[in-house]
C-alpha cells in the first residue's frame, strides 16, 4: 500500500510540476512583454516631452512678438505649460523607477497630467496664432 501511495505521489507530482512549470513560462513570457510594452511607453514619453519642449519654446519665441500690454498674460501661460511640463517629468521619473502594480498606478496619473499637457499646449499655439 505504502509503495502505491508513493508511485500515486509520484505521478501527481511529476503533473503538478509540468503545470507550475507552465505557469512560470507563462509569467515570465507576460513580464517580458509588460517590459517591452513599458519601454516602449517611456520612449514615446520621452519623444513627446522633447516635442513639448520645443513647442514651449515656440510659443516663447512669439512672445517677444506680442504687443507689452499682452506679454504678462502670455508669460503667465508659458509659467503654466512648464509646470505641467515639469510636472510629467517627475512622472516620467517615478515611472522609470517602477515596477509592478506601482508602475500601473503611476502610468495613470502621467497619462492625466500627458493629457493636460497637451491640450494646454494645442490651446496656447491657436491662441499665439
């Protein structure tokens, strides 16, 4: 009976093994994917915010062109787009240096202030038209 019971061990256990050893597989191949997926989220990021920056710089190139009365309001507003934009670098930052579930959390909120960066900038440039 003991000798059953062993070989009935054995047997399950070989079958327990091939399917923890898939379910590794399995994890591994999606977190290498989810890195793929994140390193190429940064680069599209860190394009983006190059793309922001010269477009601020644009904007305060037209600056020197506006009338005096005007320039306050306008150098106000090129304040407000480089808070934001350094506010996304910060999460640009933080993303760089997470993993995980952080790292989905953190994606979020720069994806909100991404957004806020870019409808600001599209407002500011048909206003500086």
């Amino acid at each position: 009976m003991n000798f059953y019971y062993f070989s009935h061990f054995n047997k399950y256990s070989t079958f327990s093994y091939y399917i923890v050893s898939e379910k590794l597989n399995y994890i591994k191949e999606q977190a290498v994917q989810t890195m793929e997926k994140r390193n190429e989220y940064l680069k599209k990021l860190e394009e983006k915010l190059a793309d922001y920056d010269l477009k601020i710089a644009e904007i305060k190139f037209k600056v020197s062109e506006v009338q005096d009365n005007m320039k306050a309001e306008y150098l106000s507003q090129i304040e407000t787009l480089e808070e934001k934009r350094d506010e996304l670098i910060v999460n640009y930052d933080q993303l760089k240096q997470s993993t995980g579930n952080a790292w989905t959390d953190i994606k979020i909120g720069t994806e909100k202030a991404w957004l806020s960066l870019e409808k600001s900038i599209e407002k500011a440039i048909t206003r500086f038209k």
